[in-house]
C-alpha cells in the first residue's frame, strides 16, 4: 500500500546565489503561478532584487505542483 500523497500546498524551491529557500506558492500572492512573467516579478520581490537577475533562471514545473527555480545548468 502507497503512503505518498498529493501535496496540496505546492512549494517554490529558490536556489539563488548560493541560498535555498522552500515556499508555499500562496506566500507570493500569486493567482496563476504558472504564468512565468508574474511568477518571476513575485519572485524578484521576495528576494529583493531587480527582476532581470533572474533572468537566466530555470523553472521547472512538477507534476505534483511545485516548481523549483534554479540556475541554468553549464555542462562542459
């Protein structure tokens, strides 16, 4: 029998410049956390800094809602 449930508050993991931080997407105030550009100006504010150092950060969207914002892997 599965013990794994649905998470029903979906989390935002921030990875930026070396620190982490796990939040409950209602924290942002958001009503679509989905769309990229509200998401990403939400985001610049909790952390205090201009949108645009954001900019060449990914968000990967999970199936069980969270999204987690990182930087762009460099491979080679």
């Amino acid at each position: 029998m599965s013990t794994f449930t649905k998470n029903t508050h979906p989390l935002l993991h921030i990875r930026f410049e070396g620190r982490s931080w796990d939040l409950e997407l209602a924290q942002l105030g958001l009503a679509n956390p989905g769309e990229e550009r509200a998401l990403r100006a939400a985001l610049a504010n909790f952390l205090d800094v201009p949108e645009s150092r954001l900019g060449l950060y990914v968000l990967e969207y999970h199936p069980n809602g969270n999204i987690t914002v990182r930087p762009e892997a460099v491979f080679g």
